[in-house]
C-alpha cells in the first residue's frame, strides 16, 4: 500500500513544531524512518495522493541536498527545478538564453521575461521569488544567472511554477 503526506496538516503544524514539520515532510520511505513516523503521527500521512501544497522549506532543503550531490554540477539555484520535480509540481513557464527548449515547456517570451525582472524591482533574480506571469502567481525555480555589465545578473534560464503548489508561508 501507498503512502503520501498529507502537506495540508504538515503545513498547519504551529512554527515551534519546525523540527517536526522537517522530520515528517523529509522522511525517506527507504530509510525506515518514514514507517515510524506514520505510527506515531498517522494524521500527518494518507492513503491517496494530496495535491496540497509543497512547504516551500522542505523545497529549498531539497534543492540544497541535490546541490550538494557530487553529480550536481549545479549550484542550488539550479536544483529548485528538479526539486520541484520530485513533488510532482509542474513547470508551467520556461526562459532559456540558448533557446533550447523542450516541447512542452510554455516559453517565456523576452518581453515577458523583462516584466519579471522589472518585478522584483532591482532584487537578484533567484528562486524562491514569487511573481505575476499571464495572470497566475508564479514562483521562479531552475534559476541560473550569468553577470551583466553592470553588475547585475542575466538569467540564462529560468522556470516558473504555479505558486499555488507551494505553500510559500511554511
């Protein structure tokens, strides 16, 4: 039988229960650790798969964790993609410098690109910022920068996700 986390109660557990929240959400089936933890906070866990929300902590853990793999060539800016790959959250945006897209990525045109960066009205580009694209809350993932001219930075990729997938509170 299949378990899933319910990422509705993880991500109502009370600030002081961080610790916990961490725990349950990256627990790893294979390690044992995750069957402990269902027998003691069931609540936490379900039989059919939730389309709740992502904490955005357990995201950037994650992203952190595969950055530091030795075959991530990547820094953890770059992981948040497959970060968010990993929890099912759909990429629903797409910019790449080079162009090299692949098929279903819905591609970012230059001008809108333009109107995200004027978005964050002068602050880095980097994952973890929310911002508007066609009408929907995004949140930038997969971002990876080149330096400009004047000292600040190009993005030579960047990928979007429904902001709704992920609770950004958490």
């Amino acid at each position: 039988m299949a378990v899933y986390k319910n990422w509705a109660a993880i991500c109502h557990l009370e600030p002081k229960n961080i610790p916990l929240m961490q725990a349950l959400a990256l627990a790893d089936p294979s390690d044992g650790l995750e069957a402990r933890l269902i027998n003691a906070f069931p609540e936490f866990f379900c039989e059919e798969p939730v389309r709740d929300p992502v904490p955005l902590s357990v995201i950037k853990r994650a992203a952190a964790e595969l950055s530091a793999l030795p075959s991530c060539p990547r820094d953890e800016n770059a992981c948040w993609q497959a970060a968010c790959s990993e929890f099912d959250i759909p990429i629903v945006g797409a910019w790449r410098a080079d162009g090299d897209y692949i098929l279903e990525d819905p591609v970012i045109t230059a001008e809108e690109l333009q109107d995200i960066l004027k978005q964050l009205g002068g602050k880095p580009c980097r994952a973890g910022c929310v911002v508007e694209w066609r009408g929907r809350r995004c949140l930038m993932v997969g971002v990876s920068t080149r330096p400009g001219l004047d000292g600040d930075a190009t993005p030579k990729a960047l990928y979007l996700v429904p902001a709704e997938c992920v609770s950004i509170d958490c």
